[in-house]
C-alpha cells in the first residue's frame, strides 16, 4: 500500500507474502493466521512444561504422603495435627486441583486431598466421585 511521500511494505507474519486491503491486516488468508497461531500455541506449552518432571515427581511424592495416612471411610475424613503433614514434607504449593466449599479451600492430589485450617491442625479426606471402589 502506498501513501503519498511514503512506501509501506507489509508482509503477512506466517509467509511473508505481501498484504493487500486493510491497513491493520496481518496475514495473507486464513490459512496463514491458523498456521501461525498453531505454532505459536505449540511454542508456549513447549516453554510452560520444561519443569514437568519436576513438578510432577512433587505431586507424586505429595500424594504418596497423603496415602500413607491409610484408608479413609466413606463421608469421613483424617484429622492431623498442626504441622504433621510439612513434617511427612508435604509441598502445599503442588497439587492436581481446587475444590472451594463452606469449610474453605480443599487441595487435591488426584483423588486425594487436604484441608488446612488456620489454627494448623489438618483433614485429610478422599473426594468420593474419583475412588475407585473396585
């Protein structure tokens, strides 16, 4: 596109071909935008998961301790006193997923997971829609 006193080239960002039509337009055709958000995609989880191993083999470790505490009754729970869990060595920052109810915020490690009340003290409970009952 031409404006008068200046040359402006702009290539499409996946091919390099150039651009014809609006002035904001960054790609040749849809093709050429799929492409190049696919590899920028692939590109980011490539980045976020360099550390999966590590990660992985500490929400591992963590649900090993959690099942060290034995079977736990269905509708029951395991209570632990303060700091029982951090001396096992339990990493609280590194678990499977969230679950938020009126007693306050449950982290899991698969299907096992822990409630970590103010005053220290701990519950340990399994999350019964997960248990394999075989």
């Amino acid at each position: 596109m031409s404006i008068p006193g200046k040359t402006i080239e702009k290539g499409c960002e996946n091919c390099g071909r150039e651009l014809y039509g609006r002035t904001d337009k960054r790609f040749c055709n849809d093709g050429c935008r799929n492409q190049f958000n696919r590899t920028k995609t692939l590109r980011e989880q490539q980045k976020a998961h360099e550390n999966l191993p590590e990660i992985f083999k500490i929400i591992r470790r963590n649900y090993e301790i959690l099942k060290s505490f034995g079977p736990i009754a269905p509708n029951g729970g395991i209570m632990s006193s303060t700091g029982s869990l951090k001396v096992e060595g339990i990493n609280t920052k590194y678990f499977t997923s969230i679950y938020m109810d009126g007693d306050g915020m449950w982290k899991f490690c698969f299907e096992r997971g822990w409630l970590e009340y103010e005053d220290g003290g701990w519950i340990i409970q399994d999350r019964m829609e997960q248990v394999d009952t075989r």
